[in-house]
C-alpha cells in the first residue's frame, strides 16, 4: 500500500504496527511476471519521491503551527520519535528547553542535542508550553501530563498532522 501512495508513512507505521497476515501462496502465483511488476529502481524511486512529498508538506505544517504558538517562556516537546525529530527541527529559532520522554531507557539521552528527561525533571519549572509530539495515545498522554503538571501554569498543546 505504501508503494500506491494509499497510505502515508505515518499512518502506515501505525498500521504495520498493529496487523498482521501468515500466510502461503501456491507456487505458481508466488513467482511474479516480470512484465506485470516494475523493477525495484522504481518502487525506491516512487517510495523516496513520496516520502520526500510528506516531509515537506509535514514540515510547512509543522512551521506553521509553531508560529500559531504564543510561547511566552521555554517549551518542551513530549516524545522522541520521528515527528518529535522534525518538531525539534522546525523549533531552532523557539527557546525549547527539553524532550519529555515515558520511556525511561530514553531518560538522559538526546535528540538533536536537546536533553530527553521525564515529566517530574525539575527543567520542566521553566517550561511555559509542552507540545505533544505523537501519532499515538495522545489521550493517554494527554491525562498523564494533566495529573503530573495540574498544579503548574504550563499550557499544553497537540501536534496535529
């Protein structure tokens, strides 16, 4: 599906992440015509355009929501994947003071030179916005981040894309 551009990468990872199919075909379908598939030059070609495609489109929206943002202090993005990546990328010119990470393995790492650190490190006094840099379990992120910071002044946003 990723090579028919049905789906977009991000949305696709999810779904990799999640389905599976075992299965076995007779042998005569197994081996494909070579006039019927295009070379695989072409698949990477067609994968590399297209993914080249969202990343820009990815990143225009990206830029324009950070200048939507009113950070009054520093910020701080929750996540360190690949959308977090491009976030902290778009944010050079925004005082972003670190990455909140759940995962602990991450705790003391960094991403683009930004330190990763958990909700409860004491960097987070300083951060007026947390931005929600995740394709997955924002709820879940939402609320965790509600029960930690309720007693701080920090404005927390989602990253939409």
């Amino acid at each position: 599906m990723l090579y028919e551009n049905i789906l977009d990468f991000d949305k696709a990872r999810g779904l990799a992440s999640s389905i599976f199919f075992y299965g076995k075909k007779p042998y005569e379908e197994a081996i494909p015509q070579t006039s019927q598939i295009p070379t695989r030059p072409y698949y990477r070609e067609q994968k590399l355009a297209s993914y080249l495609e969202n990343f820009q489109l990815c990143k225009q929206h990206i830029n324009r929501f950070i200048e939507s943002l009113q950070i009054q202090k520093k910020c701080a993005v929750y996540g360190s994947g690949d959308l977090a990546e491009m976030l902290v990328t778009c944010l050079k010119n925004k005082p972003l003071s670190v990455i909140i990470e759940h995962d602990t393995s991450k705790w003391g790492s960094s991403l683009l030179g930004i330190p990763i650190v958990s909700i409860t490190d004491p960097r987070i006094e300083d951060v007026s916005t947390i931005i929600i840099a995740s394709l997955s379990h924002k709820a879940a992120i939402m609320e965790r981040l509600n029960n930690t910071i309720k007693d701080k002044n920090i404005h927390i946003v989602t990253l939409e894309i």
